[in-house]
C-alpha cells in the first residue's frame, strides 16, 4: 500500500461550526477510504489563548491568532472558515490569491454580490471550493435525489419545503449578527437551506414570488436600549422549477418548539416523497401502482442500500448523526480536491443559493415575480 | 317531558354528501339532546326511482324528482340541499322566497357574486342558514381555537395550513364539473376547507397574495377528445391576519397518496400547534413554559374534556369519525333554528370563503397582494 | 320495493354501552342495507324514570323498570343486554328461555362456567347470539385477517397483542365491581379483547402461560376504609397458536397516559403487519418483497377498498369513529338474525374468550402451561 | 497545557464492532475532552494481510496476526477484543493476566460460567473492564433513568421492553455461528440488549419467567445439507424486578421488516415514558399532573439539555447517530480508566446480563420463575 498524499487543513474558527467541522475531519477518515491523509495542522482563533485551546481541544498541531499566517505558509493546503459571515469574504478572497483551497461555512457572503466576487476568485484560481449546505449530504436526500432523477416519481408536479426552528422565538433575546440588514434574517440563515434542498432535489428554480415578514419589530440592543428589526422572521416563497413543477419553501425562526424541521414533500404523477430533518434518517415514499388497498407512505429507514450509509454501519437501522452528514460533506470535497470527483456543494453553488435568497427578498419588496 | 317540536327537512340530492347529511342527521339526534326532532321528510332525486331508491335507503317518507314540490309543502321546515354546485344558487333563492331554512353543501355557490346574493336574500327573509364546512366541527379544532383565544399560545405569529388530496392526480380521469373554470380548481374544492380553518382560528385574514397553478394542462373531454384544463390543480396564498400574524395555505388535489391532508401548523410566542386530519383525533401542542429538557410536542387525544366528544364516547381514546363530524355540524344548525345559538356557518361566512378563494384566484393573475 | 320485516329491540340498561349500543342501531341502519329494519322498541332500566328519560333520549317507543316485562312481550325479537356483567347470566338465560335473540356486552359472563350454561342454553333454543367486541369489527383488522389468511405475510411466527389504559391508575380511585374476584381484573376487563384480536387475526390459541399481577393491593373501599384487591392490574400471557406461531398479550388498567393501546404487530415470513387502536384508520403493512432499497413500513389509510369502510364514506381519508364499529357489530349481527350470515361473535364464542382469561389466570397461579 | 497520559489501544478483530469501535475512539477524542489521549497502537487479525489492511484502514501504527504479541507488548493499555464471540474468555483472561485493561464486545462470553471467570480475574488483577451495550449510551436513555429515578413518573409499576431485528427471518440463510447452542439465539443477542436497558433503567430484576421459541427449525448448514437449529429465535420474559414493578421483554431475530426495534415503556403512578430505537433522539413522556385537556406523551427531542448531547452538538434537533453512541461509551471506559468514574458496563455487569438470559432460557425449559 502507498502512502496517500496529505491534506493539511488550516481551520479559522473554533465554535460551533469549527467543532463540526473538526468532527467531519475525525469522522470522515475513519469511516472512508479518502483519497488523501487529512492532517489537522493550524486553527486560528481570535487570540493566542483561545487558538491553543482549539489546538489543544480539536487535535490541530499548530495554532496562531494571525490567519494570515496560514495563508503564508507553504504546508497548507486548505483554508476552512468557521469564522463569522461578515469576515467569509475577506479571508475567502485571499486564501484564494495564496492557491488555499477553500471551504467555508455557509452562507459563503452575506451578499449576493460578494459570493459572486468569492466565486469568481475561486474559478480563476483553479483551487477547489466547498460551502457548508451538509443537510443534503443525508444518503436519504441521495435516496430522494436518484428516485427523482430515475423517473420513480414520473413527473413532477409540486414541491413544499421548509426549515423552522425557534431560536428567535424569543423576543426578549438580544439583536445579534444574524439581524444584521446585509445577509440576516431567517430566509437566508434557514431558508437556504430549504432553497438548497429544492434545487438538489428537483433541479434548477426559474421563478421566485416572495414573502419576508419581520415579526418581532424591536430586540434589546444588549446596551440597555432596544434595537428595530429590519430582517424577516420569516420568509416564504412561492416557485416555479424548470421541471415544469410549483412549489413553495419557507424559512422561519419564530416556530416556538421546532428544532429541525427541515422538511420536503415532493408530489409526482407516479409517486411521493416525503421527508423529515427530525426524523432524517426515515424516507416516505408512496408508490401510486402498489396494489389497491395496500397502497400507503412507506417508512424507508436508512441502510446500507443507501450509499454512503454502509460506510457508517453495516447494518440497516443503526442511524447517522448530524456530524456524520458533516463527514459525507468533507468526503466529498476531499474525493473533489483529488480529483476524484466534482465539488459536492462550490462556490458557484454557494452563491446560487445567495442568489436565490436575494431574489426573493426583492421580490417580497416589489411583489412581483423575478427570474432566477 | 314536553315533546319537542319537529323540524321537517328535504333534502335535494343523495350522493357521496346526500348520504354524509342523512348519517349527520341520525347521529346528530342520538348523540345530542337537540331543541327539536329530526324528521326526514322528502328526498328529491332526479327522477322517481332515484329518490324512491333513496327515501327507502336513507329513511324518508317521501321521495319527488321535482325538488320545488318541496318549497311549496309547508311541513317541510329546512331545504337541504346537496346537488351540483351550479344549482345551489337557484334552489337556495327558491326555498329562501318559500321561507325555507337552507343548509347547503360547500360551496355556496360557484361565484362569490351569486353567493352574496344568496347571502343577502337569506339574511333579508330571517331564515337560518348553513354551508357544509365539516372540517371545523371536530373538537380537536374547537380545542385549538379556545386554546388560541384563551391566550395559551401567547401572540399568534405564524400559520401553515393545507388540504391536499390527489383525486385528480390521475391525468387520464376524464374533464369533471370541478374543472368548469366557474368556481372550479383545487383552490376553490379544497383550499377553501383550509381558508374556513384558518380564519376559523385565527380570526379573520386581511390580505392574500395568490399563486394559482394548472399542473395537468389539459384531460380527456369524455367523448374521445381532449379538453383545455384553465382551473388550478394547486392553489396557493400567503396570508396576513388581522391578528397581525402572517401564514400561507394549499389547496392540492393532485398530491398523489394524499387522501386528507387538511393540515395546519400555528405559532405563537408561548406555544405551538400542530395537527392532521390524517389523525383528526390529535393535536399536538408545543408548551414553551414546560420544564426545561422536558419540552415537545403533546399528542392530545380527544377525550371527554373536548367537548362535544363526551356526546359520543364517554371515554377518552375511542375517536370519531368523518360523520361524527356531520352530526356536530347539523346539531349546531338545529340549535340555531330552535333559536339556541348562532349558526355555526352561515351564508355569510359561506360568502366569505368565496370571497377568499376568488381574491387569491385575482392575485395570482395580477401578482399583487389583495385587501380582503 | 318490498317492506323489510321488523327487528324489534328491547335494551336492558342505559349507559356508556347501552348508549353505544343505540348509537350502533342508528347508524348501521342509516349505512348498511340491512335486511330488516331495527325497531327501537322498548328499554328498562332500574326504574321508571330512569327508562322514560332514556327512552326518550334514545328513541324507544316504550320504557320500562321491569326487563321481565320485554320477556313476555311476543312484539319485541331482541333482548340486548348491557347490564352489569354480574347480572348477565340470569338475563340471558331468561331472554332465551323466552324464545328472544341475545346481543350481550362483554364479558359474557363473569366466569366461563356461566359463560358456558349461557352459550349452551343459546344453541339448544336455536337463537342467535352477539357478544360486543368491537375492536374486531375495524375494516383494517378485516383487511390484516384476509392478508394474513390470504397468504401475503407467508408463514405467521411472532405476535404481540396489547390492550392497555389507564383509567385505574390512579390508587386513590375506590374499589368497584370491576375488582370483584368473580371475572374482575384487567386481563378479563382489556386483555380479553387482546385476545379476541389474536384469535380472530391468527386463528385458535392452543397453549398459554400466564403472568397476573395486581400493583395497587388495595384501594378506598367507598366507605371511609381500606379494601384489599385480589384482581390483576396487568394480565401478561405468552401464547401458542394452532398455527405454529408464538406470540404474546397483555392487558393493563395502569398504563398511565395509555386511552386506548390495542395495537398488535404480525410478523410472518413475507411480511409483517403493525397497528394500532390509537389510529385505527390505518394499518401498516411491510412487504418483504418490495425493491431493494425501497422497503418499509406502509401506512395504509382506511378506504373503500377496504369493507364495509366505503358504506360510511364513499372516499378515502375520511375515517370511521368508534361508534362507527358499533355499527358494523350491529349490521353484521342482524344479518345473522336473517338468516344471510354467521353470528359475528357468538355466545360460543364469547365463551371462548372467557376460557381463555380464566386459563390465563390459572397458569399464572400454577406457573405452568395450559391448553386450551 | 499539560500533556495528557497516552491510553494504547490493542485492537482485536476488524469487522462491523472493530469498525465501530475505532469510530468511537476518533470521536471520543474529538468530542470529549478526554484524561487521556487515545492511541490506535496495534491492529491484530487472522493474517498479515488483514491486519495490515485494517491498520491502514483505521489509523493504527501497527499490524500483527498474532493478538498474543500485543500481550507481551508494555506499551499497550487496553485490549480491545471484537473477535468471534467464542474467543472472548480465552483472549480476555490472557489480557487480564497481561495485566492489560479489557474492552470486551458483547457478548462477554457464549455462557454465564466463563463471564463469571472473566469478570472474577478482572476484579482480582484491578484492572478496568468494559462490555459494549451501547444503547443505554444514549442521552435520551440517561434522561429516561434520571427520571425514573427522580420521581418524575412516581412508583414504577410496568415495563415492556423489546429488541426486535429481523436478519434471521430468512429461512433459507444458513446456519451461523449465532445458532451455536452454547451462547447463540436471539435472546442472547437481542434480548440481552433489552435486559441491559431494563436493568439500567429500573434496577435489578429479582425474578424471572421465560419462553424460548425455536420457529426455524432447520437451516442450510452450507455444505448442500440441513442442520437442526436448537436456540430460540424468540425469546420473551415475564420479569419481577426489586422495585416491585412487573414487566416483560421480547429479543426476536426474525420480526421481517423491523431493524433496530430496541423499544420500552415505563408506567409508574405519575408518568410514563416511550421510546424506540428507531427513532433514538426521542424520549416521549407523559406528565400525569399535566392540565386537564391538556395532556398528552411529550415527543423530548434530543437537546443540550441532555448530557453529553450537547458535546456533539450546540444546538438541540441535530440528531447523534449510532456511532456517537459508541464514542459515549468509549468516553466512559476511558474515564474509569483515569480514574475518574465508574466502569460505565464492567465484566460483573455482562456477566450479569449473561446470567439473566441464561436464568431465562432455563425458565422457559422448566416453565418456573426463577430467582435472579
């Protein structure tokens, strides 16, 4: 056996999406035969202190403050950034300009126009990008996907998703980042991931008809005051896919008791999906030729006949976890920068998605239907 | 025991609803202590053997292929009529000039025109009215709704409601009455249950913005040709409640496996519900108060405490059926004409959902949101 | 059309079955074409006022204190008796004696001897008899027992029954007849209709091991004072089917938060099927032979493919309601009066199920197997 | 920063719980901040060639075909053994007297008398042992415990548990070494699970009854002939545990079309709670003292609430899978290991499943309760 060829990442950020990543990393070498070794080599984080204890805590043998240090040094490979949406662009472009490949959390930029810039960059460059939608990278929306694509459906007439959860439900919680006029809002932090879904699922959008509604008008600024709220609690959209298909997504922070309800349902002339982030590890699928009276929404649950499940356990019913979806994502982007595969989720796509946010918030604006 | 007086009904029609309304009347007189007895008095079918067959099968005395026999005998209290759409403005009008009650299978009528003329004439002549929107009659929504106004989900923020079947998910059935562009479309059959539930909840909604689909574009004419479908086969709209809550609904009957999807979802700043017709004997109720790490949704099953249920079972847990929720429907109309109460749903809120459906039928076209 | 003859009724007792019972009679002959018509003839009840009111509240013609007097009247056909259990026997015994048909809630009898006295009486007299379990005359238990006999599960291996509530949990609750040593305890009050599922699903039990346990040893005697209990909380039985099949119930009066858990799960060599009474519109079937990848759990939705489902509702979905069974028994027993059926659940078979709970109860006494 | 001690891990066996447990050391480390740091020292297999495949695979430093290498070796820690169910007490009491710690997978040995063996020299040579019953692992089953313990559901009164798999179910597989009479059958290796939960839950069971099935009573032996099958693939329980609660468990090998149906429900006076396996990240719970109307069994999702969920992720409704489970446990031994905690599954502790599944199928022989 020859040795594989390393992969030194070099991770900006140690929170809540750094750690996932981190775990990615771990899970994905263990649990595929990667093309190249990952090797975890320097986190950086806001200070010396908290670097080393990311060093320390996620197994990285370097740590620095300066992400600019990584961008300069010759043994990086890849540029991840787990830093704050604001900063994407910045680190993005000159990860790029130092030959990083890179992979960012999403949403890739606060603004459409500056993921296009990010996009560009990369493409220019030749480096590999990835962009954090991991949700699709669930072996049961791959399941969904090829039923889709191979026709199980017939065809397909109508779309419903959605992503609520509740953690603006709150109206006492604080102002924070996530209301920030450029790129906040629940459309673009949960909404996107339903648009993300859709568009693996069913192809390309064409139009977009929406609706952002700001429902909590003020939060405490956190200094004492109170701040007004300019970006929607909720957003919704009606759309219209290239397929031919209708459909609708909603984005939604404010639903007091939903965690993950990052669901589909898919209406074909043949068939039906139907699908459940809280329960993601379970496809529904009714078949319109089964036999009269026994027709029904079958409960698929995960399997080694789903790929990349087997890799996970070798038995059927065992059941993935939200950081294993993150390891089918740095699977997959590692397989890309070997050239082994396409990018599962690139820039391109990353902005597509902004896009697609911005699209319908204009649209919300001047009620009218905008071609995306 | 005083005897109590008898309301005396003809029923026009003995189909899939004809029949639902005589299962309600039984029910309704068993199961409740009613202000008056039913008596089913004549049944009108199109010719003598059909309403002979029907008045032997359903237990009226009388059978007549004229229905306007009905209108001019004076023992027959109550019109009800279930024939076709396109004949319910006509005989309304007729048995409201003969000073007839009239109970009316949804829709009022196919236009929103002739429903506020009917509304009008029976408002003028005094008698008591009724359109068939069953769907509200099941304690499990009288629950949600006394749940709503008691406070219990504090500010009423967000709405998603539904109602999707796929009878006509089949693109090879045949042109239908339905499909007539006059008062035809999934929006008006189906999306109206889910406007009815919607405002039945929240009060009344102020705006609509309508996306109104024809999917199967055109069917078998039967007659060997092929006729040009123009009504919707899903009806969608956001919405704004005068509550200031925001929300959307569908109406789909191309959602194939989908045999009773009337569903809605509500969200407040305290709580949450959640429910399916599929299961219509559950709601699910989110309680943000609940002890922290103990929170979820509660599967509330129709017991005793949800009145009417304890008229039908007195023990929790045995369910009611679709025609149990006639016999609600009727009982709360014979109250209202014994004077006991108000009517559960008049032809003016019949009206109302007309108004309703063809508003967002009019957005959709002009992609602009509506006053309503 | 020729008149149906009369099938005259004279019900013994006015309470949640008694009501249930007329509620039965309503519907079936609303929704089944019955080959006679049922006559709400009489009804007794421990006394004058007590008959009146319920004969008004439920339509009989005539009231009584005196069932006797239902005996001798040569008009009335049925006696149907939903009495306290301790008083079965004698009314049956006399009701036959009178030349009457007998339609008996549950138990038949507290004790299978007396069970079997009645059963014999009823054969010898040439009467038809009808015990009231009801959970069997679900269309989707039909349709489990026509899958299983037809075949689709191939060789039936495992059961598991349970009916479980908890309208005994509470400790505080006093005593009643229900904890009477003679026929009390909940294997006898719930278990019972386990078993009647499991016979009527998998076909005769040959052996059984019991496992009786009362929890809560004694309770307020209704008086001011304590009162031991000698009767099981939960009745647990391992089970031998005729059929080569193993298997096992349970009845629970204790399962805190339980309303109504008469569920079962079949699992043959082809196929298994799940249900529950919870949601007893639907039965979930899985198909061992469904595509790779593409298997599980069915839900399927009670329709009119499934009889007599399509006489209450002409379209899927709509769902039937506990009374709506009552009905069916009702239907089905008086078509075996007509001579156009076999008795649904007769006396003999009653018995059965009484000789099964008191074999249950002596095995867990003597720790050993018993065939029965 | 100080260094943290190296824990070297000898691995034996590299098949579906070899791969496991590497997954679980990867993660633990990743997830935990462990008191040691996790060493993948030695791999050992059948051959060269394996080991060195599985060492590449995996990550360790070294390969052997000979575990008894790793024996001699000082600078191995722990012998993780996931070879051949009959190898355990051989592999394990070499180990032991290696004065190595030993990771052991379930089950510890075919028969009670040999785990007695094992977990005997473990206690007399001090050193830390470990048996892989991940699924009580689980935070939900945690929660579970701790309410039960803390008296959220009052006095337990009923428990039924259940692990139900089905890759036995087809006939025309072949005899494995699970079929062995010494220590195979499906109460062995699924029942068991259900007895670790049991016990894990409520505390000791003190008696039990038990009904083994053979319902496959020959397989292909892979040589073109038949072989007798003598081990149950059903076997259910009646169980008495010390708290004086009752309860039953089922271990089935061949329920087609259920994969991971590791299920309980617990009654006490005062609550209940519900889970399944299949759906892992739930804990549904009933709260007696709940409003009345308002009650109903809560659907818990998994949150940071939960400990340790929340070192897995940040945020509620994420979602461990199967391999997380096995990183918990890893985390625990390791602990115990430091010095920082109990043993979370010592050898006492398999031996004493060992003796329950034993005691049971002696049960079923002798058709007596037997004490435990």
């Amino acid at each position: 056996m020859t040795e594989k060829p390393k992969l030194s990442i070099g991770l900006i950020g140690s929170g809540f999406m750094g750690k996932a990543h981190v775990f990615g990393f771990a899970t994905a070498e263990k649990v595929f035969d990667l093309p190249m070794q990952i090797d975890l080599h320097t986190v950086a984080d806001i200070n010396d202190e908290a670097a080393t204890r990311a060093a320390h805590e996620f197994g990285f043998r370097h740590a620095t403050s300066d992400w600019r240090t990584m961008l300069a040094n010759p043994e990086i490979d890849v540029i991840d950034i787990t830093a704050p949406n604001a900063l994407h662009k910045e680190m993005a472009l000159e990860a790029i300009a130092a030959g990083k490949h890179v992979y960012c959390e999403k949403p890739l930029a606060p603004l459409a126009k500056d993921a296009a810039e990010m996009a560009d960059a990369a493409e220019a460059a030749g480096i590999k990008t990835q962009v954090g939608f991991n949700y699709i990278c669930n072996p049961m929306l791959t399941l969904a996907r090829e039923m889709i694509a191979g026709g199980e459906l017939g065809d397909i007439r109508g779309y419903r998703g959605l992503h609520a959860e509740d953690y603006m439900a709150n109206a006492d919680d604080p102002y924070t980042f996530r209301h920030d006029p450029a790129g906040g809002g629940a459309l673009a932090d949960l909404g996107s991931h339903s648009l993300a879904t859709a568009e693996y699922l069913l192809g390309p959008i064409a139009r977009v008809m929406g609706d952002c509604v700001t429902t909590i008008s003020e939060r405490p600024d956190g200094k004492g005051g109170r701040r007004a709220i300019e970006v929607d609690d909720i957003g919704r959209a009606f759309l219209r896919f290239e397929n031919g298909a209708s459909g609708s997504i909603e984005g939604n922070w404010i639903a007091t008791g939903r965690k993950m309800q990052h669901d589909f349902e898919v209406y074909g002339s043949k068939g039906a999906l139907c699908f459940s982030q809280e329960r993601f590890n379970e496809l529904h699928f009714y078949a319109a030729d089964d036999a009269h009276g026994r027709r029904g929404f079958r409960r698929i649950e995960a399997a080694p006949d789903h790929a990349p499940y087997g890799n996970f356990c070798v038995a059927p019913g065992h059941q993935l976890g939200f950081n294993d979806l993150k390891a089918i994502e740095v699977a997959g982007y590692v397989r890309a920068i070997a050239g082994q595969g396409p990018e599962p989720f690139s820039f391109r796509k990353g902005l597509r998605i902004q896009h697609l946010v911005e699209s319908i918030q204009r649209s919300s604006v001047s009620s009218s239907w905008i071609n995306v």
